[in-house]
C-alpha cells in the first residue's frame, strides 16, 4: 500500500492517549471508560489479545443501538448522548477493529467494527438534538472511514477469488476514502490513497504490482487534491490533518504517480511500448495548460517530482519518456515560431546576458580548427548561409570568411532585430529551414547553425535538405546539446536504441551516434566532433553541448563505399 506513513496503529494510539485523560460519567450510559483505557494501554503495549479482551467486554455493555449496524426501533431520547460519550462509544469499536487488525483471518470482523463506528457517528448527528460542536466524534468518524478504507484496499490485494469480488473491494475502499474527506476536508491521506485505489500503476512496498481501478483522469485529480493539500500547509492557508513528517519526499512521491497516470504502460507492462502512441496523444492536467502530449505532461510532473530531492523511479520515468520524444515540436513548426516571436525583443541580451552564452565564439574557434585540418587557411567561402541567424552574432563571427553571408530565420521579428543589431548579413530569408534550403538558387560552401538544431527532434528531413543546399565538398558546423554523463547511463540502461532526448527546457540533446547515422545516409562526412559543454548557461547550470563539422562527400565516393 502506499501510505505507510500512516497505519492504523500508530495514529489511532497517539490520538487515544489524548483521549483517554477525559474521564466522564453518565447515568444512561455505562462507564465504559475504564474498558477503554485498559484497552488502550494493552494495545500500545501490543498485548492485542488482552487489548481485544477489554474494548469487546466494553462494546457488550452498550446498549444495542451503539453496538450493532442497524437501525433499532428506539425513541430519539435513547440517542441522547454526549459528543465526548459518542467519541467515547466509537473509539471502542473503532480501537477494537485496529487490535483485531493486527490478527489474521478476521479482515471481515475489522470491516464490521470500523463500520459500526462510522454508522454510531452518523445516528448520532441524525438522532441528536446535540447541535453544539461535534469535532471529537468527527475526527474518529474520519480515521474510522480512513482505516475501514485501508482495509478494503488490503482485501483487495489479497488473494481474492474473482475479479468481481476485487473490484467489489476497490470500491469500497473508494467510498470509504470519500466519506472520510467528505467529514473532512483537509484529509489529504485519504485523497493520496484514494488515488491508489484509482489509478495506481506503480509498484507497493513490497515491490508487487498494486491494484487499481485504473480510472486514471479520477487518480489525477485525487493526488492533485493531496498535493495541494500538503503544498498549501506549508504557506498556512489550509492544514493538511495530520501532515507527515516527510512531506517534501510525499509530495514528490505524489507527483510522481501523477505522472504514471498519464502514461500507464510506463509500467504496467514494463516490456511492452504501449498500445497508444502518447507521443502524440494529448492529456489534460488540471492547472496546466492543454493541448500537450501525456508524454510532454508526464515529463513535467516527473521533472516535479525531482524538484524535491532524488527521486529514483522519476529519473528513470523522465529517462524513458523523453527519449526519442517529440512532444508535437518539429511536426509543427508555429510552435517553434511562437516561441521566438514571444523572445524576439530581448532575445539577444537574454541569449548573451543572462544565459552566458558564447558558443557563438567557441565555435568560430572551432571551425578555425577544420580550416587548418582542411587546409584552407586564408580561403574565403563563396556563399555562407547562417541557419536560424536570429540576431546575428553568429553572422559576426563568420563575416570575415564569407563573400556572401546570408541570414535564415524563421522569426521575421527576429531578421528585423538582425538588421538593427548586427547588419552583417547580405541577404536574408525566412522561413523553415528545411524548405528555404530545398529550394536554394545556388549551392552553400558552408552552413553554420548555431543553437538552432537543438529545436529538432528528428534530424532525418534537415540533413536530407542540407545534402541538396550544399556544394559537394561543402562544409555544414551546427551545434547541438548533449546528454549529461548521468543521463546517458540511464539512456543505455532503460533505451539502448535511444537517438535523442528531450530536455527541461524543452530542447532536445542528440545522441552522437544518431546524428552520425543521419549525417552518414545524406553523404555527409563527420570531419570533426568536439565538446561545446557550457555553450550556455541555464539556472546557473552549464548545458551540455557538443559540436559537429560535417563536409558533403561528392556522390561518386558514396558509391565507391558501398561497393
Ligand atoms: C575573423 O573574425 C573572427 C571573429 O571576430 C576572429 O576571431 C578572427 O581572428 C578574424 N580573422 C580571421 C582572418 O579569421
Ligand atoms: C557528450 O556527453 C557524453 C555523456 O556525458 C560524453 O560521454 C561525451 O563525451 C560528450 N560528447 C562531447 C563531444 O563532449
């Protein structure tokens, strides 16, 4: 089960040891306090036999309406009894089903017992005029509920005979969830666990498979509910009732599982890829914007979960979900575009200032390394196009290589900035990269695409345009994130067949080897791979990056390698 933050031993003896200074007499009713309290100290003491001894020969002395589940044919007056000799008379029955827990083979007698308290609450509230507080029979009615919830969950995932008869199980621990959070509100262990029962796909404390309905958007909501409960107590708005002590590790554990919800299979059927492709399949997540992959979601929550301390099962979750992830991104390129149209007016300082970027420079030096491996030193490049040229401060740095520098961007803001900042461009496009390069008038000496590759996931289509864009012996340099050394490990362990990922930010680190391949089948030569790691600075982070420099192999050597 998920929460053993809270089994019903613990809780209900701190909070009968509070109870039990509060000695009372009452005429109508027998003194049952002493079988309490004898109760309880037996209990604590874990002598259950003796404990169960003491609470029955209490539950024998009361009149039957406060001991049985139905309705007796009794006057009002006959439930006229006090909120504390009403808390008194459920913590009997419901103390008593925690003894009985502890014992095998008598699950149905416990259900019985936290019932008969729940069912005392609510003849009291019906039948009594009492309408003064009713705090302290309520908070037994809510831990009453709660447990009686527990124990159908751990019914449930015993050994049952049907699956009718699980379901059955399931359903009633959700009922008994939602009365407990219906008493109160602020019961987020109910909420946690109700989403258990709802949706849970991950694995219980003793690493079997838990049980659920699998009504996942209902599971969501759920631990959305505990979540916010737990979030808001730490500001003081609104106390979660009884928050545990590690709430951070529980919050972080609950997003999680909110992440699971949203792509079941991750772990339901570990071999499997899933029958839906929720890569493209779209979710919706209370409080965060629609219209995103589950994939795209999940990643979100997952990377959530991290936020509060290591998280195991979310890093390898993250791992497999945005590895070889599009998340719509290529697919739609408007999605591209509104983001730099949003970026446009500060782009540049924002680029320069706050993420401390220099890979601009880097890789002119970089590129100054193949000029001398290729023998070119003093060689002016014909035509040089600068792939997503934003404001031209990769335009600065290859200006003086260049007989022709043209600007491609697919923000006209952005060529607009280009032209105020950094006027060093001949020419200009816009648009998709992959389509201006397709129908390029002349043939390029060299690309250069600074941080601009990092948008693509699949990199198939550009290389293919850049193939037919370049002069053959024609020289493309781009730079691209990389994975850190942590998250390659982790790639190889969960997706060895891995090309790319997708990271926080939104970016996506390409995997060598992968861009090797597809540099490989568009006759591209790799003539250099170098580290660009800190190319920029993201939260006072170093990004991970790495550099390419590819040469376009003439046709005839392509053939000759494949004979
Ligand atoms: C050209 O400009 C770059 C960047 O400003 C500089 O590093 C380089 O020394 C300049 N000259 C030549 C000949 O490359
Ligand atoms: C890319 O990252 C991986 C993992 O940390 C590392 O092994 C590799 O050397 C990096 N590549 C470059 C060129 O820095």
């Amino acid at each position: 089960m998920f929460m053993s933050t809270s089994t019903p031993s613990t809780s209900v003896i701190v909070f009968l040891l509070l109870l039990s200074s509060n000695w009372l007499t009452n005429a109508a009713l027998p003194n049952i306090n002493d079988f309490l309290a004898q109760g309880d100290r037996a209990l604590s003491a874990d002598r259950l036999e003796e404990a169960i001894n003491h609470y029955s020969r209490g539950i024998q002395l009361l009149p039957k309406q406060w001991s049985t589940q139905e309705e007796e044919d009794v006057n009002d007056q006959d439930y006229q009894v006090s909120a504390e000799e009403t808390e008194q008379i459920m913590s009997l029955h419901t103390n008593y089903a925690t003894a009985l827990s502890f014992l095998e083979g008598s699950t149905l007698n416990v259900i019985n017992a936290y019932r008969t308290s729940c069912i005392c609450y609510r003849k009291w509230k019906k039948h009594s005029n009492n309408k003064v507080n009713d705090m302290k029979p309520k908070r037994v009615a809510v831990q009453s509920f709660f447990f009686l919830g527990m124990t159908y969950q751990d019914l449930a995932s015993s050994d049952v005979e049907t699956d009718t008869q699980r379901i059955e199980y399931l359903q009633q621990a959700v009922k008994a969830y939602a009365a407990a959070t219906k008493l109160d509100p602020n019961h987020w262990s109910s909420y946690a666990n109700m989403g258990v029962v709802l949706a849970d796909v991950g694995l219980d404390g003793d690493g079997n498979t838990a049980v659920s309905l699998q009504l996942f958007e209902e599971g969501i909501l759920s631990y959305q509910k505990a979540v916010e409960l737990l979030s808001n107590g730490k500001s003081g708005s609104s106390k979660a009732t009884d928050p545990p002590e590690n709430v951070e590790e529980v919050v972080a554990e609950l997003n999680y599982r909110i992440g699971l919800c949203l792509v079941p299979f991750l772990f339901m059927t570990p071999s499997s890829d899933g029958d839906e492709d929720y890569n493209t399949k779209l979710c919706t997540l209370p409080g965060v914007a629609a219209d995103r992959s589950c994939f795209e979601l999940a990643a979100y929550q997952f990377h959530t979960a991290m936020q509060y301390g290591p998280h195991e099962g979310a890093l390898n979750a993250l791992t497999l979900v945005t590895a070889d992830a599009t998340f719509g991104m290529s697919t739609d390129v408007s999605k591209v575009q509104q983001l730099f149209e949003d970026y446009a007016s500060n782009f540049e300082s924002s680029l320069v200032d706050e993420l401390k970027y220099n890979g601009f420079h880097r890789m002119r030096r970089i590129f100054d390394q193949v000029i001398v491996k290729e023998r070119l030193e003093g060689h002016m490049f014909q035509l040089v196009v600068d792939v997503g040229c934003g404001t031209g401060l990769a335009g600065v740095e290859f200006r003086n290589i260049s007989s022709t520098l043209v600007g491609i961007d697919i923000s006209p803001k952005i060529i607009e900035q280009a032209k105020q900042s950094h006027p060093v461009y001949d020419e200009y496009r816009i648009g998709d990269v992959r389509q201006v390069l397709q129908q390029f008038p002349q043939t390029v000496s060299l690309l250069v695409a600074a941080d601009t590759f990092i948008y693509f996931n699949d990199l198939t289509e550009l290389f293919a345009s850049m193939k037919v864009a370049l002069d053959e012996g024609g020289y493309a340099i781009f730079s691209l994130e990389n994975v850190s050394n942590d998250n390659e490990q982790r790639l190889l362990a969960h997706k060895p067949d891995w090309r790319w990922q997708i990271t926080p930010s939104g970016r996506i680190a390409h995997r060598k080897e992968y861009v090797e391949a597809v540099a490989r089948q568009n006759s591209l030569e790799v003539i250099l791979h170098d580290n660009l790691d800190g190319f920029r600075r993201e939260k006072n982070v170093d990004v991970p990056g790495h550099v390419f420099a590819l040469r376009k192999l003439p046709e005839k050597s392509v053939n000759n390698d494949e004979l």
